[in-house]
C-alpha cells in the first residue's frame, strides 16, 4: 500500500513541475465555450457553436465557430478586459453592454467563423474577462442544404413551373432520408462535357466558396447565371426582335458563361444567337457581384457523386428564404453564465492567459 502512495505522489510532483506551456492552449487543443443565440428565454435559446480562446506570446486568438450548419455570422464583436468590478473596461449603459463600441469588430458576408488576433497585454496567469458578442443569421443564403439527393431529370422542361431546358425531380428520402428538397424544379445544364443523367448527386449553393475544383469550368460567372435566372425571361419579349425569348436562349447564355467551349445545342427548340447576346449583355451590365436577396431565387448546383459515373451538374433554383437574424454572446450560458449586471442577457467568460513561447 505505502509503495503505491509513493507511486502516487511521485506521478503528482511531476505533473506540477511541468511547465505551463506544456499544458498550454493552443490553435488544435483551444479553450472552448459555447456561443449561444436567442437567449433570456432557456426555451428559446440556442447552442449554435463555440468560441475558442488561445494565445502564444504575442497574440491572444479569438475565434468564432459556428457548427449549426443553419446559422452563419454577420457581426462580430470583442472586448476583452479585467475583473474590476466596475466594467469600466467594457463600453456599456447601465450595465448593459453596448457592442458596437467594442474594441475589436467586423462585419461579414455569412460566414461559419472569424478569428481576432489581438495583442498580449497580459502576463502569463492573468485571468482575463471575455465579451464575445455575435449576431447569427437563419435563412438566406446562409440556409441549410442537403448534402445529397436523389435526382431525376425530365425533358423537355414546361411540365413543371415556366419553361426550362428540363425539370428536375427530387426524391432525397428515397435512399438517403433528407426530404428537404424534395419536389420538381426548373433546371439548365451547367456541362456540355459529359451527359446528364438520374442518380445520387450532392448539393451546393451556387455562391459556395467551396465548390469542387473543376465541377464548373468557370464559377466565377456564377453571379451572372444567379442574375439571368432571376430575370425570368422565358417567354418575354425581346425589345430587339419582339419575338419571345425561349428556354434555349437562356440556356445558350448559361453555357456561354460557364464552359470554355460551347460544343452542344439545346433541343427540341431552337435558339435565337441575338436573344442569346441580348442576355449576355444584360447580364455583364448588370449581374457582375449579384447576390439574391429576399424574393429572390437562388440556385443551387446538383452534382452527381462520382462514384455514380461521370455526370455533368445541373442548376435548379429556390425560393431564397428571408433571413432572420439573432443576438449571439460566448459563455457558460445553459450553465454558470458570468452575467452583466444590467436587465438583458449578455454574458462573458473567463481565460487564463497561458505560459507560451512567441511563435518562431
């Protein structure tokens, strides 16, 4: 018994003569605390991510992760100060902070996180207090989408909706559970490399920064194709030749836009090249930098998964869904939340400052 007490103890000494900056938090082993949105009411609040808290020995790091794939950030906003009890460190009004007078702050595009990098001011084992503030946004362009469906092309297109190269069935419960897009939609092709087809694809945003090198030859242009279809000119007239546009003008522009060489036509219609230039121009006027907004359509790239054959991907589009927008704070908030002591719900955490070498 006495040799396993000494074993113990030994073990014991040891860990506290590490240093500290054995222990210490880092970019991959972070503090971590929840970010929590639409607080003061327990039924209405939500667990929509984390703030992570690290520092070396230049730099305290801040960053927002937002992990609900549903929300996404729009503002940001930190201050960081000491247990004065006075909060005269934090700009406020009867003790309610007030974050747009923060130190540091941004604004963003929806984003899914944000990393502050602020000076150390602080000597190791300083216990410093948090204010990270946020506003989450839900719908948008910010909404969450399956990542696989399954899919079912039908021509040609006008059976569904306007008219359309073809329209596009979706059944996403059929193998893989999620019913989110489920139903028919107008689509164009966004390839005239390889065919279409029916099958398993994934999903994304046309305005995904993240879309797979090489699924579209050039997705720069994909603002002009958000542009084009939200003009809906199927069936309009053109001011140049008073002859209506037809989906195959549209769907000549679309390519035009997106492949480096236009090597197929559209069928059974035909298209018109001075209705297809029309649009083209309108769009470079126009569409350069387009974001759809409320009321707007968005539109959405299926991709067929590889293992399914070589595929060319296809647009459908959406209804954009009108963004809703909630107050967001970092903290212990369904725990022990350290609380400002006016009447709204902000709250903040504590970090100690960690032992660390400057970065080489």
């Amino acid at each position: 018994m006495k040799a396993k007490i000494g074993i113990f103890l030994a073990v014991a000494l040891m860990l506290t003569l590490l240093p500290v900056g054995a222990l210490a938090h880092t970019a991959d082993d972070p503090f971590v605390t929840d970010l929590t949105a639409g607080g003061g009411n327990p039924k209405s609040a939500m667990d929509v991510g984390n703030v992570e808290v690290w520092n070396d020995g230049e730099y305290l790091y801040v960053k927002y992760v937002v992990t609900d794939g549903g929300w996404c950030l729009t503002e940001t906003h930190v201050q960081v100060f000491l247990d004065d009890f006075g909060f005269t460190d934090v700009p406020h009004k009867n003790g309610n902070p007030i974050p747009g007078l923060f130190t540091y702050q941004s604004e963003h595009d929806c984003v899914a996180d944000w990393t502050y990098t602020i000076p150390i001011a602080w000597g190791p084992g300083t216990e410093l207090l948090i204010a990270a503030h946020g506003v989450v946004q839900t719908g948008g362009l910010g909404a969450a989408l399956p990542e696989k469906v399954t899919m079912y092309p039908h021509w040609p297109g006008g059976g569904f909706g306007g008219p359309s190269y073809f329209d596009v069935e979706i059944l996403g419960d059929e193998f893989l559970g999620d019913t989110t897009l489920d139903g028919w939609y107008d689509g164009y092709c966004l390839d005239c490399d390889h065919p279409n087809s029916y099958g398993v694809a994934y999903v994304y945003s046309s305005y995904d920064p993240l879309l797979p090198a090489g699924l579209i030859e050039h997705p720069e242009n994909l603002d002009l194709v958000n542009w084009i279809i939200n003009q809906h000119y199927e069936g309009t007239l053109s001011p140049a030749t008073g002859e209506p546009y037809t989906y195959c003008d549209v769907q000549l522009a679309i390519w035009t836009l997106v492949e480096d060489e236009v090597s197929c036509q559209c069928w059974p219609e035909s298209h018109t090249q001075a209705h297809v230039e029309e649009i083209l121009a309108a769009a470079y006027a126009n569409g350069e930098g387009f974001v759809p907004g409320c009321g707007d359509v968005l539109g959405i790239i299926l991709a067929h998964d590889p293992e399914y054959g070589e595929h060319q991907p296809v647009i459908i589009w959406i209804p954009v869904p009108c963004a809703e927008d909630e107050t967001a704070w970092g903290g212990d908030y369904f725990g022990d939340p350290l609380e400002f002591p006016g009447k709204n719900w902000a709250i903040y955490f504590a970090y100690t400052v960690q032992d660390q070498e400057p970065p080489p």
